[in-house]
C-alpha cells in the first residue's frame, strides 16, 4: 500500500480526536526523547547543540500544533465548554512562552512534557471526571 493510500485509510478509520491524541503522542515521545538531557545541562552552549541536534524540530512541531488546537478553540464552531476552552487557550499561551524560553537555551523542556501528557489522557478518555 502506498503511504498516500495509507494516509486515507487511517483519515477514514480515525476520529478527530484519535488523529489529535496520536499527533500529541508522537510529539510528546519527540520532547521526552531530548528533555531530561536538555534540562540537565548546566551550559548554555551544552543546551544549543541539544536543540541543534533534533530538539528544534520537536519544539516547532510541538508548537504548531498547539496554534492550530488554539485556533480551533477560538473559533465560533467550537463545542466544547467555554471555561474548557478558556483553560485550554491559556494553556497553548503557556506552551508558545516555555518554547520560546527553551529555544532561547533556558526553560525546561519537561515543562512542555507535562502539559502534553494530561491533554493525551484526556483524548484518549483515561481521565477520571473530578469531583
């Protein structure tokens, strides 16, 4: 099969949200990879190359995807509750300043790891309800 024939197959067996959590996994696998070493290191220069080194690549996709989920949260359309929403906007504001912090050579790239991880459950429907 050809990856062309491969792509419209998983678009017509995938729900939107299936598409989502599996998109948020591959990029949170590609932050994970580098994250421990990228926050460990003390020197600015040690922290450069680790974005050189396939990082920045992560961060851009990572970043990308949380513009497009804000602007469909944004959009008149959207379903899903306001507060929900509100949370979910502050929360690609956060993901756009730690990105910018981490590709500057500070932030934590953990922190960005962290805010995936909740939003993968959520698509999946592992989280349990509060209250």
């Amino acid at each position: 099969m050809s990856l062309s024939a491969y792509r419209r197959t998983l678009g017509q067996t995938e729900t939107p949200r299936q598409i989502e959590r599996r998109i948020m996994l591959r990029i949170t696998a590609d932050l994970s990879a580098h994250a421990d070493r990228f926050d460990a290191a003390t020197d600015r220069s040690v922290r450069l190359a680790l974005l050189a080194g396939g990082l920045r690549a992560a961060l851009a996709d990572n970043v990308r995807l949380w513009s497009a989920l804000k602007a469909d949260l944004m959009s008149p359309g959207n379903g899903l509750p306001p507060e929900l929403r509100r949370g979910l906007v502050n929360l690609a504001a956060f993901v756009e300043r730690q990105t910018g912090a981490v590709l500057g050579g500070g932030g934590r790239v953990a922190a960005l790891v962290d805010v995936n991880r909740p939003v993968i459950a959520a698509l999946s429907g592992t989280v349990a309800e509060a209250g």
